[in-house]
C-alpha cells in the first residue's frame, strides 16, 4: 500500500508539472533588475572575479527561465560602461572615477553574455541622483559634469540631484542615453522610480528655476512638464539613432488614488503624479514609452496598495504599449496566500498576470534573490512557473514585418555531437535583421507546432546548435525560427529531421 500511494504521488506530481509547462506562454517578459548601487561585491572582487561572478549570475537567473536582465550602469551619474561623459562608477572600483585594472567594459561583457544566452540586455539608469549622501559630492571625480556646472544641480534630503527643470540637464541625459545606443548593442534603455526624489518633510528646492522656467504655471504641473520633456527627449533620441531599442519606464506602483482622481485606483498611497511628478499615463498614451513595469511590492491584499487590485487597474490602464509587473521576490515568498493556502503567493501572482489581457510578464525584484534562490524560488520558477523558454514579446508599433527563414539548414555528427548548422537570412533593413535564432524540437511522429512552449529547446545568436548530449535516442524534427530586432518571429521556420 506505502508502495502504491508513492506512486500516485509521484503520478500526481509528474502530472502537475506537465500541465504547469502546457500553461507556461511562449510569449512572457521574464526580467530581473540587478541593481548596482549600493552593492559592494564588484569593487571587492578582480576583473576575472567579477566576470566569473556575472557569468554564475546569468546562468541562475537562465535556469529559471529570465529572459531580459535589467542591469543598471548609471546608478547615480556614473558609468559601469567606459564613457567620455560620466565617470566609471565606485561601486565597480570603490573609488569615484577610477579605471577598472584589469581594464574590462561590464555593459559589454554583460551584453554579449545575455545575447549568448538567449537574454535581452537593457540598460538600467537613474536619471537625476548623482550622490547619495551630502559628502559624497566631495569625492566626485575631477571631470564630474558636476565639477563643470555646478549651477545645474541641487541639494535635497541630503542628497544631489540634476535640476529637472533646466534644459541643460534634459540635453545632458539625452547625451548620455544617445552616447550608450550609438555605441552598444543594447536592446532597450530602461529608467526607474526615481524622477523628482520621493518628497522629505523640506520642500524641493527650485524657486529659482521657477522663476526663470515656470511662466506662471502651476508649480504641480510645470514640474510634471519638466519631467514629460525628459521622457519626450528620450523617445526621440532613440528613435532617431536606433529605433529598435525600446524605452521603458518602472514607476512606483500607484499613479494616483482614486480619491484624489476618479481615473486612479482603488488605494490609499503616495502617488506618482502629485509627489515624484511623474505622469506615467501621458507617456504611454503619446507613445513616448515602449514599457511599463509598475513596482507592485505590496502583498496581494495590503490595506493601502493591494497588489491585486493593481494588477487590474495597469491592466485598464497599458493605453496599448506593453505592461509588465514589478515583483518583488522576498515580499513575494515570505507571504502567506490567503486564498489558496499556499506558503507564498508566488503562483496566485503570477495567474494574475497570466490571466489579464494587456500584461505581457513579470519582473523581478531583486535578480540577485532568485540566484541565491530566497526561500524556492529559483527552484519553483524553474521547475513550474518558468519551466518552458519563453520568447519576449514582440512591439509591433515600432515594426510588424516577420524577418525572413534561414537558409541552408543541415544537420551533421562532428566528433559524436549532432550540430544544427544554417545561414542568416540577408536583408538590407536593420529592422529585419536575425538578433537571435529560436530552435525548437518536436518528436518525428508529432505535428509541428510553434505555439508549443515547451518544444522550445534554445534561443542563440548563433548560426548553430549542439543538441545535447542526453538528449533521448529517438527520430526528431528540428525548426530554426529567425527573430527580429524587436522580436518577430519569421512565419514557418526551417526544418530537419535528425536521427539520434
């Protein structure tokens, strides 16, 4: 009998993780921020550590199923990137504008890392904070744009920020996002919550700005204007230089309170709109941003900001541009599900979002609590929630043309592996050209289905593929699939049938 009730679970159990990977979406932003303020690990380590160390990272974070790395190389003014206009960061060298010795570039060898995997790489920057404590300033390097214009800056809560107001520091920043697109591959440039600082008992200190800017405008609405001609100048930036790469946007979580606006939400919380002057609703309505990622930490039934609840309202409210929702992993774990019984809500979470029309995905908060898989859940994305390959959705407003199949695809047994090689499709439009290649696997006996997830074997930028040693002895069809530079996928894909 012990016998017999053992097997049934391990029936049941089998069962359950063949009907999560059938529910698992081919299609699903699976992002995690891996912050770089305040982190001590990279100045304490060598250039090979470091490496060794972002390489261990990424193939977790593959492992349980993320497919875009939100890497943040402006923390605060400075660059984990080699830049003629920003300092390298301390949080790399532990020391304000010192060189990286050994000399590396992470922003490069984190693209080409995610790219290898199969992992989109988007540019993580603070707009504004350039210190986090009053002394720092101090300690800025000698060529800080901070040294060369000291007027366009304020202090606040201790900290330094650029003046929104002034247009010399729009034009700067537009600079900045302009010198990384021109000069890396990266597949979007992303920006967080941290627009006019989150307000202290002082007022921000820009009467004199004002003075100059205001025109008599309302000091709420002119500061929200500041804010839009920043957003406003990105999306032409990079629409001009690169209009591949996307803009995204992850606000705190609540726009405003219903109570305070008959469009907002159903909560009792600080609001984006009135104390960080950030209208992220006009962003998406004129098309400024290709993203959102609200910052939804708050459990699903906390009494200010239910997260449920704000699942439905970002819903309501994507104004046709993706929506992807800002978990965070530790609030995530330790809490209880009320409504199932589970130990944590990460499976209510995540049917949520799979269940509403205009979300597109999650991303987590932070990345490095899933590499130290925090209380699972490394292991209950990869063996459940993330289980498939997921692709990132596609932006048809920037391009909706599928790129062209792969030509000359072969199979060939070199030295005992079985190696999937192709060619690139040619094409003259850098809309259409192959960013990566999606290999899928299907039994020989099976119908060729590109909407099966779970036949999805790899996502490579390269014209090859190793099938795995491992793999079961059998007849199998193999389709190469080419995807664009925004993610469309060609129609039919190639096919070969291989023999293992």
């Amino acid at each position: 009998m012990k016998r017999y009730i053992t097997l049934l679970l391990m029936l049941f159990a089998i069962a359950t993780s063949i009907t999560a990977i059938a529910q698992n979406p081919k299609r699903e932003f699976r992002g995690a921020w891996m912050h770089t303020v305040g982190q001590g690990q990279y100045a304490r380590m060598t250039t090979d550590q470091n490496k060794a160390y972002l390489r261990n990272q990424l193939d977790s974070l593959q492992m349980a199923g993320i497919n875009a790395i939100l890497w943040q190389v402006r923390p605060k003014a400075d660059a984990f990137y080699a830049s003629n206009l920003e300092p390298w960061s301390v949080y790399l060298t532990g020391e304000f504008g010192k060189t990286p010795n050994p000399y590396w570039d992470p922003l490069q060898f984190m693209i080409t890392e995610c790219h290898n995997r199969g992992m989109e790489l988007h540019a993580w920057l603070n707009p504004y904070r350039v210190t986090n404590t009053k002394g720092e300033v101090k300690k800025l390097a000698p060529g800080h744009i901070y040294h060369k214009h000291p007027e366009w800056f304020v202090q606040y809560g201790g900290q330094t920020y650029f003046d929104p107001a002034l247009p010399q520091c729009r034009e700067f920043i537009c600079a900045v996002v302009r010198d990384i697109i021109s000069r890396y591959d990266v597949d979007a440039i992303h920006m967080d919550d941290y627009f006019y600082p989150y307000p202290t008992k002082d007022e921000f200190p820009d009467d004199k700005s004002y003075a100059t800017y205001g025109n008599g405008m309302d000091r709420g609405d002119w500061r929200r204007q500041n804010v839009d001609l920043l957003i406003e100048g990105l999306h032409e930036v990079i629409s001009k230089e690169k209009p591949w790469v996307r803009l995204g946007i992850s606000p705190f979580g609540v726009w405003r309170n219903k109570s305070s606006d008959p469009r907002g939400s159903e909560t009792n919380a600080l609001q984006n709109y009135d104390a960080l002057y950030a209208d992220v609703l006009k962003w998406t309505e004129k098309g400024w941003v290709d993203y959102m990622v609200p910052q939804l930490y708050w459990e699903l039934d906390h009494k200010r900001a239910p997260s449920r609840t704000l699942n439905t309202w970002w819903n309501d409210n994507a104004n046709g541009r993706h929506m992807y929702i800002g978990q965070s992993v530790e609030t995530t774990m330790k809490t209880p599900d009320t409504d199932s019984g589970d130990a944590n809500e990460l499976a209510h979470k995540i049917a949520i979002t799979r269940s509403l029309p205009n979300i597109q995905g999650n991303c987590w908060w932070p990345g490095y609590s899933i590499t130290r898989n925090s209380r699972g859940v490394a292991d209950s994305l990869a063996t459940k929630h993330q289980s498939t390959i997921a692709l990132v959705p596609a932006y048809p407003w920037l391009d909706d043309v599928a790129p062209d199949e792969v030509s000359n695809l072969r199979s060939a047994k070199v030295n005992g592996k079985n190696i999937l090689t192709w060619k690139e499709p040619a094409t003259n439009d850098p809309m259409q050209k192959a960013k990566a290649y999606v290999v899928y696997r299907f039994d020989a006996k099976s119908e060729i289905d590109l909407n099966n997830a779970a036949a999805i074997q790899a996502v490579t930028p390269q014209c090859q593929y190793i099938v795995p040693e491992g793999t079961p002895r059998g007849k199998y069809h193999f389709v190469v699939t080419v995807l664009d530079r925004v993610n469309n996928e060609s129609a039919m894909g190639r096919a070969v049938t291989v023999k293992l």
